[in-house]
C-alpha cells in the first residue's frame, strides 16, 4: 500500500472548503513514494536538531520547534503539543504567529484534523485551506505527529498565508523528519 493518499470531501465542514484535500503520508508501509528534500533543507536540518539539541526540557524544545517552524517554512502560524511520553495528556503547548503573537489552539480552525493526525499517527498536508482566520486566508497547513515506535510524544501544525507558496509534499517530508528527531530527543529526557 501507498503511503501517500489523496482524500477530497464532498460536504465539507465550516474550516474546509468544498474542494480541500488532504495528503496524508504514512511512514510505516513498505511501499512508498521517496522521500524528496531541496538541498537547502540539509543545513536547514543541521540548523534545527542543533537547535533542538540545546533545548533543556520540553518547554524549551516547544520553543525552539516554534522558531524553527515558523523561520524554515515561512509559517503565518506554528503551534505545537509535547508530552514527556509516547502516552497521556500533552503536558506543554504554545503557538505562534509570524508577527511575534501567541496562537492558541483554539483560534486554529483544523484543529479537528490535529487531533486526528495525533490518533492516527499521520503525517498530513492540507495544500489548499480555505479558511479565514483574522481576515487572513490561510493557504496550505501541515501536521505532524511527534512519534517514534513507542507512540507519539506530540503534535506540531504550521500554515501559511495566501502570500506564500502553497506547501509541498517535500515540505512535509521534512516536517516529519523534524517530528521524529524530536521524538528520538524527547524518549531520552
């Protein structure tokens, strides 16, 4: 089975529009298509598990996956959940916006498909939201578990303005390279 899947909806919810699709990728079937990644996202890599490395406790490492999140993608919004275990209540959360503010999730309209990404250890790219957020439109999000084999250790969503590039495939290819390094760090605090 593919781990790329295309799924549209015909009777969308209020945050959907009537066209959206979502890309979800699978990182545990055997057959998949290749992971792609620009060259830049080497040193972008290199950059964030240095970065995340350094942070000292979740709090810290939330943080720095805010700053990575919303700097390499070019994020309207990034805002993240982390737990000390692969189960249980996340125990750390805090958001973003590209102008310095807090986001809550509350004021993230996908948050229905956060959750699903979280229970179904999916990692998803939404490439067309029609979605309005503070007269903003958003124009694609991602979301990515914070898993490794043992479960998940949180969640990270990031999207972005209509003034942007719509994100890529290759984006959330890196994106889930970031979660599962996080997950490898955090298993070991």
């Amino acid at each position: 089975e593919d781990t790329l899947t295309t799924t549209t909806r015909d009777s969308p919810s209020p945050s959907e529009g009537r066209d959206s699709q979502i890309i979800v990728r699978k990182p545990d079937v055997e057959q998949a298509p290749d992971i792609t990644l620009p060259a830049r996202r080497a040193q972008d890599f290199l950059q964030a598990t240095e970065a995340i490395c350094r942070a000292n406790g979740l709090d810290e490492v939330l943080q720095a996956l805010l700053n990575i999140t919303l700097r390499q993608f070019g994020a309207y919004h990034s805002w993240g959940a982390l737990r000390n275990q692969p189960t249980g209540p996340m125990t750390c959360h805090a958001g973003k916006g590209r102008d310095g503010r807090t986001v809550e999730l509350s004021e993230i309209k996908l948050n229905e498909k956060i959750n699903q990404a979280v229970e179904s250890g999916q990692f998803l790219l939404l490439p067309q939201v029609s979605t309005q957020i503070e007269d903003e439109k958003i124009r694609s999000a991602m979301i990515a578990p914070v898993i490794d084999p043992t479960g998940c250790f949180g969640v990270l969503y990031v999207d972005n303005a209509a003034d942007r590039e719509q994100y890529s495939l290759s984006d959330l290819d890196y994106l889930m390279l970031l979660a599962i390094h996080t997950a490898a760090i955090l298993e070991n605090f």
